[in-house]
C-alpha cells in the first residue's frame, strides 16, 4: 500500500498522502515492539507510538468535524435511498472512529497498568504487541474502508472549494502552537514528488482560511 502518489486529481485526495503517513507510522511502533527486548527501555517505544496516535486521532476527530458528510439534506437528483446509503455509511465511519480511539487507549492501559515501571518483561511485549496489532488491523479496515467507500461518494459530492476546506481542516491543527505540525508529519513520509504535490497543495488552502482565524 506503499506505492507512490502521482497526482491529486481533487483536493480531497490528499486523504491518500495522510493515509500513507499513517500506515508508515502503524509499521514502525510494530517493529518498537518486536524491537523491545528484556530489561530495555521502554521509551523508543513511547516515541513511536505516540507519534502515530497523535496524528491518528487528529486525523480521525478532523474527519468527524468537518461537512466530508455533505448537506443533510438529498443532493439534488438523489434519491432517498442514494441518502440512505449515505447516512448508513456515515453512520459506520464515524463507528470505526470510535473503535479506533478505544485501541489506542488500550495500548495506554497496557503502558499504564501492565508496566508502570520503565523496563520490559516478556508478558508485557507480548501484552503490547497484541494491542498494538490489533490497532494496526483496525486502522488499515477504516482506511481501506474511507478509500473505496466514502471517499468516491465526498467527491462527488463536494465542490472544489468545499474540498479545499476540508483538506484544510485535515492538514492545519488551528489549536496548535504550530499549526502545521501535520504537514512536517505527512511530509516525512513521503517522496519528493508527493511532497510537491503537498506544498502545491498546501499554498492553495491559504484561501480557504477561516475567516475569523
Ligand atoms: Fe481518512
């Protein structure tokens, strides 16, 4: 899932360069894991999962924010069933979000409860390597999920302009001391020519600014 991005027909594709970072991050924390050995420190560990739960439940509680959902009410020449479906698949992203946010608290509880000292036995690995997978799985559904179902749907129904804010909402953290601290965090995993494709982008979200912000 790793192949490269060479172009964003929409704004809203840069749904594809977030999920990219985002799995590059799930297989790093998984090999901290498998990298923690008896008696070692803990904290390479903390590092790399923090990263990635930071940025996931960011990603995840932007996506809820903002109208992805489109207008309420049926788009015009759709029918009641086409908002049906729509609903129902809303329904199950924003279930999927929830199920994420439980799995990393779980990986918190097993860091919390299990450890609470700094250094690693075995049950502990063995503990936080089930959580940490079962986090990945979960992830790599929704993503995959978001990909082939709601993202075709958000297109289609968005205007250019609608989808500038929303790829705005995605990548600027307002609430942030540094606002673009998910643009240097997608960047970092991406080719040059992804990056590109993400600076180009991201000089055009500087019309879409809120205009109290
Ligand atoms: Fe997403």
């Amino acid at each position: 899932m790793s192949s490269e991005i060479t172009s964003l027909d929409q704004p809203l594709d840069v749904m594809f360069l977030i999920h990219k970072a985002l799995r590059a991050e799930a297989v790093r924390t998984e090999k901290a894991v498998s990298d923690l050995e008896d008696g070692s420190s803990l904290q390479p560990f903390k590092l790399a999962f923090n990263s990635w739960a930071t940025a996931l439940l960011y990603h995840a509680e932007a996506e809820m924010g903002t109208d992805m959902a489109g207008p309420e009410v049926p788009a015009d020449g759709e029918s009641n069933l086409a908002a049906r479906v729509k609903s129902a698949l809303l329904a199950q992203e924003e279930a999927e979000h929830l199920e994420l946010v439980e799995k990393v608290q779980e990986v918190l509880t097993v860091l919390d409860e299990d450890i609470g000292a700094t250094s690693v036995i075995t049950r502990t690995k063995q503990h936080l390597f089930r959580q940490v997978v079962a986090l990945r799985i979960t992830q790599e559904d929704h993503l995959e999920s978001e990909e082939a179902l709601i993202l075709p749907m958000v297109r289609q129904r968005l205007t250019e302009e609608q989808q500038l804010k929303v790829a705005r909402a995605l990548l600027i953290d307002d609430q942030a001391d540094d606002p673009r601290w998910i643009v240097e965090w997608v960047t970092r995993d991406l080719s040059s020519g992804e990056q590109n494709l993400l600076a180009d982008l991201e000089v055009r979200l500087n019309g879409s600014a809120p205009s109290n912000g």
